[in-house]
C-alpha cells in the first residue's frame, strides 16, 4: 500500500468538510479518535459563560475567577470550601452532565466500524451517550473519581454519594469537616482523579486495563488504512493525544491525520502531505455527515426497489 491509498487526499480537494470525512471514514480500516476539550464545548459543555456564573455565583464574587478552569487550579484556603467548589463542579461535569447530541452523533457514525477513542475529558460524556466502555481510553482521569493526593496507594475511590452529601450539607460556600476525605491509607487529604501540573495523577487496574485496550486496537491495525481522527483537541496539553497522534500519522506511512479545529495548530512536515484540517464547528460538521449518509442510503433504498 503506498501514501496515496486514501481516496480523500488524491480526489478530495473540493469537497465539503462533511464529505471528506464521510469519505475518510468509508475507506479506513480502523479509526482512532481523539477527543479534547472541544468536542464537549460543541456540545455546551463549556468552562465559561452562564454554565459557569450560574453555577459559583458567590465563589465569582469573592474570587473574581474568569472561568471554570482558573477555578479548578485554585489554591484554596480549606478544604471545606475546596469541597463546597468541588461538589458543585463535580455534579455540573459528570453527575448531572445532559446527554450531548454530538456524541449520540458520533456514536452513530461509528457503528460497525473498529474503532478507538482516547479523551482527555474527564467528563460523563461518553458513558452518558451509551459507548462501549472498553472502546473509550480516560487518559487524564475521570472527575467521579478521587485519588490519595499523596498517591500512597494505586486505587481510585468512587465519589458520587459524597458529593452529593456535600452539596446538600454545603452552607456559605462551605461543607462540614465530617465530609471532607481522607486517605485511608496515610491520612492525607483526597483530591478529584485527575493529573496535576507535572503530569502525574493516580493510575489504578482499571486505568491500566483501559491502556492495554488502547494500546492492542493499536497493534491490530499497523498495517492497515488507520483514520487518525482529532476532534477539538487544542494546545492545553499537546503531549496527551495531538503530538502523539502526529508521531503514529508519521511513523505509519497508511495512515490520514485529519484534525477537526477552528483553530489553525501546526501540523509538522512529515505529516502534511497525509493531514486534512477541517475548520469546522464539531456539532454542524457531525450533523452534515449524518444528514449526507441518510440521503446516502435513501438513493440506495430507491436503487434497490
Ligand atoms: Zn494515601
């Protein structure tokens, strides 16, 4: 097989956005998709806006945050407040998270198809769209889960009935010492499972069985058309999927780097010549490719009778 097999790099050049991936699609063996911040923008699931200011009114007030995220790396004081901020994020991101359109859409675009998602959401989105679970990789951690802040021992604990709790017993921005979780094991305080600054974070048997998944979809298809398939993953932490996903586009001479942005990020030489970048909004483009493959089929259906 050699660099010009995908018909959408050779014959693409002028079609919409949609077709080319409609396209790309049909003609991988395997797609990898990687899922960044984004997708779960596309879809609301925003860190700024009234998804913010309605949910911290008085933490706004008093800390003048800008937006979820400076919120999230806040040094707090205490821990109780920590937990007051925590318990209410935890419930907007995952607990109480609605279903996302884009990724009902994106499910369905999958169906029959190998396929792989690696994301570093760490939200209820995909469980919530009903994938299959040993197809989704959470490689920065998943926020209905806590961790030892010492990280004494590999094991990740449940959190959902304690945030809850917390949220019912949260007075002035505060939750009750009695709720606030401590390591069973050395005593230092929890903290949501996700990484830190320095990259590290609680891996447990379950996070390691989730690689391994990952990383066998990978070794099935080496030689085969791999769909490297991006979907608004920005430059926050490149390292996690954008920059690995280039070394496999270039390391694998079958394989499309095809990025989904509205942003321009800098594909590296050795991979442009097999790279699209779709400048798309990721709601409108999902919807266009589902809408092309239902008239697709409806001519199909006319054809046949
Ligand atoms: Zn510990």
């Amino acid at each position: 097989m050699n660099k010009t097999s995908w018909h959408v790099l050779s014959n693409g050049e002028y079609l919409t956005a949609s077709s080319k991936l409609a396209m790309a699609l049909d003609e991988a063996d395997a797609v990898l998709i990687g899922v960044g911040a984004g997708m779960a923008a596309a879809d609301g699931f925003t860190y700024a806006g009234p998804r913010f200011t309605q949910n911290f009114p008085e933490f706004i007030e008093t800390y003048r945050w800008l937006d979820m995220f400076q919120a999230s790396v806040f040094e707090f004081e205490n821990l109780n407040e920590e937990w007051a901020f925590f318990s209410r994020f935890v419930d907007l991101n995952y607990m109480s998270q609605p279903l996302g359109e884009s990724y009902i859409r994106l499910k369905e675009l999958l169906k029959g198809r190998n396929y792989h998602i690696i994301t570093s959401n760490a939200d209820n989105a995909f469980e919530k769209a009903g994938f299959d679970k040993n197809k989704v990789f959470d490689v920065q951690g998943k926020y209905n889960l806590l961790q030892c802040s010492k990280g004494c021992t590999p094991k990740r604990y449940n959190n959902e009935e304690l945030m809850k709790e917390m949220i019912d017993r949260e007075r002035s921005m505060k939750v009750p010492d009695d709720l606030i979780p401590y390591c069973e094991e050395c005593g230092a305080p929890m903290e949501l499972n996700r990484r830190n600054h320095t990259d590290w974070m609680v891996e447990d048997e379950q996070f390691f069985s989730d690689q391994k998944l990952f990383h066998n979809f990978l070794d099935s298809y080496t030689d085969k058309k791999l769909l490297i398939l991006e979907l608004g993953c920005g430059y926050m932490a490149p390292q996690v999927i954008k920059h690995p996903f280039q070394q496999l586009a270039e390391n694998r001479q079958n394989a499309l780097y095809m990025t989904v942005n509205l942003k321009d990020y800098r594909i590296p030489p050795a991979v442009r010549k097999r790279s699209i970048w779709l400048q798309e909004d990721i709601r409108t483009l999902l919807e266009n490719v589902q809408k092309e493959q239902q008239i697709i089929k409806m001519k199909t259906y006319e054809t046949e009778q």
